[in-house]
C-alpha cells in the first residue's frame, strides 16, 4: 500500500497509527506475519531525541557557566527562564502560521539555544548593576531593563539579519532553510521580549541584593569559596589581556599586519576542504540497486539475489543486522509504477540495520560493496542511503549528481553516456555509477498483416489486446473487481493465460485472436509476422526530450570537488 500523509498530519502520529492497524488486520490467514521493513519517521524520533538530549546538555552547562560568573542562583533561574519561554513561544507562532515541527526547525532552536541567553544576561547585569547603586529591586529592575532596551534590540537584530538571505534562495535550499532561519528569528526575538519583561520582573520580586556580595569576605560555603577562587583567577587572565592589549595599541600596523596575515593564510586551506549541499546522516538502512546483464531470466536473478544476501550476512554481524527485504523483477501492471526495476534482471535489496549499530551504513556500505565486487563481478550495483534527508536533497532522484544525455538517436545517446560512465569511474571520490537504462533487452517485434487481420475483422489493437490478455492478463486493458459482502474488500479479478502453456516462440504464435464481435478465432503467427529485436528497458524523458541518465555517487561528503571533476570530464 502506498499511503500519504495529509498536509495537517503529524508524521509519527500517522506511524504509529499504521503499526497499531497492522496489528488488528480481518481476513487474513493465521501464518500471516506483518512486519515493518522501513520506517521513515525513525528519523523524526531521532532528531527530536537528540535535540531534546543535546538540549538538555546544553541547559546544564550554560546554567553551570552563568553560576559560576554571576555567583547567584536567583539570578541563574532568571536568565535560564528565557531559553524554555523563547522556545515555547517560537513553536506557538509556528502553528499559528500553519508550520509544522521538522528536523531543520528543530535543529534552528538548537542552533539558537546559546544565544537565547544573551539578552537576558545583559538586563541582569545592568539591574545588578543599579542594585550595587543601592537603589531598590523594583527601581533596578525598571531603570535597568529601560536603559539597555535599544542595544539589546540592536543586537538581536544584528544576529537576525543573517538569515534575511534566505528569502532569495530557491528549489530544496528553500524549502530546508527557510524553516531554520524562522525558528531562529521567532526564538530570537521571544528571548528579547523575555529579557525585557519576564527578567526585571523576576529580579524585582525575587533578588533583594547585588550578586557575589559574600565573595568579597571569607569564609562562606564550598561554593562561595569556589566563586572567590574563581575570580581570583580570572583577574589574573584579564590583568594579562590587559597588557597584551595595551601592547598591541602601541604597534597597530604590526598588529594589523599579523591578524590580516593569519587570515590569508587561513584562506589556503580552504582548496583542501570539501564541500557539500547537506551534512551526510547514518539513516541505519541502505539500498543495493543491482542489475544483472540484460537479458537475464527471472530465476538466474533470483539466484544472483540470494548469493547477495549471503555476502551481505558474511559482512554485516547478527547483532547489527536487522532485515534484509529484495524485491526482484517486474510485473507489468500497476505495480510497475511503484519500483525502480526495469525488467526481469534488475532488483533492489534493502537492508534495515538495528538501534544502536556499531558501525554507521556508510561503513557497511563500502564493505558491502567490496564483497559483491569481488564475489560477483558481472553485477553492476548501486548503493544509496534510502533516508528522508537523501530522498529530500537529491529531488527524489536516487544520486546527488544525475548526467543527462539528451537526443532522438537513444543509441548514440546511450554510447555517449556509456563513455562518460566509464570515465566517471576512474574519477578520485567515486563510489558506485550508474547507468539505470539499458537498450539491448530481448524482445519480440510483431508486424500486422493488415490484409489478413482485416479479412478475419481484426484490427491492430484487437491483436495487441489479446497478446496482452493472453501474458499479463486483461488487468491493464479491462479490470474487473469483485467486492466481498463479508469485509467489503475489493479484489482484481484477472484472466490470462497458464504461463507453462507458452514456453516457445511456436507456443507465442499459437496465441489464439479473435475479433470483439467476431465468431471466428485464427492465431497470431496467421496475422502476423514475429522476430526478435533488441528493445530499451525504459524510455525516460526530460522536456519532452529523450534521454540517458549516468547517476553518479560519491564515496564521501565532498560532493562539490566530484562535481568539478565531473565537469572537467
């Protein structure tokens, strides 16, 4: 079943719906065992795991820094009330304007998370600083949020404009980073209505003195003992940055000169690093597209198919394995839309790897790959990730970079993409190329004799009809459902005829042929003459146009340097 999710849906809701209906199935037999092979929203459960663990981390040691500079517990509280509130109040927004939840807002909040905080700390400072005046708390607390409420706003739109580029971007790159950029300027600018309302507020209720007041003295707690020693040592460093300063004043163009040198020379190590769109994610699955030499039978495929799970137990442990599900052939009905196997010498085996795997899909991927290059090397395999982040970036196309050769000679087409493939191969950071077409599959050509079929009353979509029907069953040409009183389920009831009847090109012209209201039925080889060509498995077009794909995978993160050799090519 192909189900999709509704605009207003929730992912995991609808996951988790579906796992709970497999379970209350009607009629089906008892020795039906229903498993879930893949399971997209795993991805959406690990994302706000992590944001919530990574998250939770990240409170702990801001909340630890903050105590240990500003000597307060009260005063802690009031600057860690920002980073829930903002948070809370940037996904209320969010649903107002109709947004929905996804890895990149999340990962926007904890990118944010650190300077949600900042506002805060600088009203903190400022009503501490007229509480040290001796002025009451109510007083401090409004005479110091007012006077900083400009800079504070300055500042946040300082971090804010950063992300006004996004609105010109276009294709995926909006789509993915319009969201970040909005859950980090909702969240930034909640952290400075928080800091200008909630934060004075707190201060005036709660705190009835300057912090660090005890540090001055001795005696005290562990942790008034720990502040004073702490600050002791932290004099100490700004005694030091004091003098370097006041040295570098006295030589600015010897200081100039050494900063703008450190950045040149920064700027040639940026030749040696990679470049990619998306940072690669261990989606725990993978996807081996393999394809057999064209021509293949069915069950010569199957066997290929069975030796490339055994290569793939041999590599992967027990302990990481999870399942292994192939899918092999084709059938030519509705089904066909649904697979990216091309005839009966293709398949896809798909490999789900279990929680907590020692090692990441990319390292078993590359060993996986190694294995069937060596154990069986007239397949041509193409490995791929399978994970939403992938299907997302690549546009839904199974490589990140898809070489398209365009033209009406699908032959000259296909020699020019095979030249190219095998140039691409010898490329440094290739790890699998592919290319999907194939133009030299078995087929059968029939040629009509007109004069005869039109002497039995037959036409040429008459004759096409029944050797369609006499095949693959009339499923595609004239459906029939029949619907169960019991359940209300409907079934495709189909007619073709026993595939053990038709086992020769003799048996193939035998195929009986009979006009819609005719009474008389001749067979195919008297109406037709039949022979044998070589036949593409697909035709695919761009633009009306035809042509030839050569996918092209990388063997690391650094897309944009394959992509150059790839051009130079």
């Amino acid at each position: 079943a192909i189900l999709k999710q509704g605009g207003g849906s929730n992912t995991i809701a609808v996951v988790d719906g579906i796992r709970e209906a497999l379970k209350h199935l009607l009629d089906v037999p008892k020795t039906l065992v229903t498993r879930v092979v893949f399971d997209q929203s795993v991805f959406v459960k690990t994302a706000i795991s992590n944001l919530g663990s990574e998250g939770g981390i990240g409170l702990v040691l801001t909340a630890l820094m903050i105590l240990i500079f500003l000597g307060s517990g009260r005063a802690t509280v009031a600057v860690m009330l920002s980073i829930p509130l903002s948070a809370l109040t940037a996904f209320l927004i969010l649903n107002i304007l109709g947004q929905t939840i996804n890895s990149m807002v999340l990962g926007g909040l904890a990118l944010a998370f650190s300077r949600l905080i900042d506002n805060s700390v600088v009203v903190l400072e400022n009503i501490f600083r007229h509480l040290e005046m001796g002025e009451a708390p109510e007083e401090a607390a409004e005479k110091g949020g007012r006077e900083v409420a400009l800079p504070v706003l300055a500042a946040t739109f300082t971090t804010a404009i950063v992300f006004f580029p996004v609105v010109f971007l276009y294709g995926v790159s909006r789509f993915l980073f319009t969201a970040l950029a909005l859950s980090v300027v909702l969240s930034l600018f909640a952290s400075y209505a928080v800091a200008l309302t909630v934060v004075p507020l707190f201060c005036a209720r709660f705190l009835r003195g300057a912090h660090m007041q005890d540090v001055h003295h001795k005696g005290g707690s562990w942790f008034t003992n720990f502040v004073r020693w702490f600050n002791r040592r932290y004099d100490k460093m700004l005694m030091h940055y004091d003098i370097a300063v006041r040295k570098s004043l006295l030589k600015p163009v010897a200081t100039v000169s050494g900063i703008l040198g450190i950045f040149l020379l920064s700027l040639c190590l940026f030749p040696l690093m990679g470049l990619s769109f998306f940072p690669r994610t261990d989606p725990g699955q993978f996807v081996i597209n393999v394809k057999a030499p064209s021509g293949t039978r069915l069950e010569i495929t199957d066997q290929y198919i069975a030796r490339t799970e055994e290569d793939i137990r041999a590599v992967i442990p027990a302990e990481d394995l999870g399942m292994i599900v192939s899918n092999i052939g084709i059938t030519p009905d509705f089904s066909a839309i649904y697979t990216s196997n091309s005839g009966q010498h293709t398949a896809f085996v798909q490999v789900s790897l279990k929680k907590g795997h020692s090692r990441s899909s990319f390292a078993y991927m590359d060993m996986v790959r190694a294995r069937l290059r060596q154990d069986l090397p007239e397949l041509t395999t193409y490995f791929q990730t399978g994970g939403l982040v992938d299907a997302v970036v690549n546009l839904g196309l199974p490589a990140p970079i898809d070489i398209q050769v365009e033209g009406n000679n699908l032959k000259e087409a296909y020699a020019t993409a095979s030249k190219l493939a095998a140039q691409i191969r010898n490329l440094k950071g290739v790890s699998d190329v592919l290319i999907p077409q194939d133009l030299d599959y078995p087929g059968l050509e029939l040629d009509v004799n007109r004069e005869m079929a039109g002497r039995l009353g037959l036409d040429s979509s008459e004759i096409v009809d029944n050797v369609i029907t006499a095949l693959t069953s009339n499923g595609m040409i004239a459906p029939s459902y029949y619907v169960d009183p019991k359940n209300g389920n409907n079934y495709l009831l189909t007619v073709q005829f026993p595939t053990a009847d038709i086992k020769s090109l003799t048996d193939f012209a035998q195929i009986p042929i009979r006009a819609r209201n005719g009474t008389v039925a001749t067979n195919l080889g008297a109406v037709t003459s039949i022979r044998p060509i070589q036949t593409p498995t697909e035709v695919d077009h761009f633009q009306i146009q035809r042509e030839i794909d050569v996918y092209v995978s990388p063997s690391g993160e650094d897309l944009g340097g394959l992509a150059r050799r790839v051009d130079g090519v």
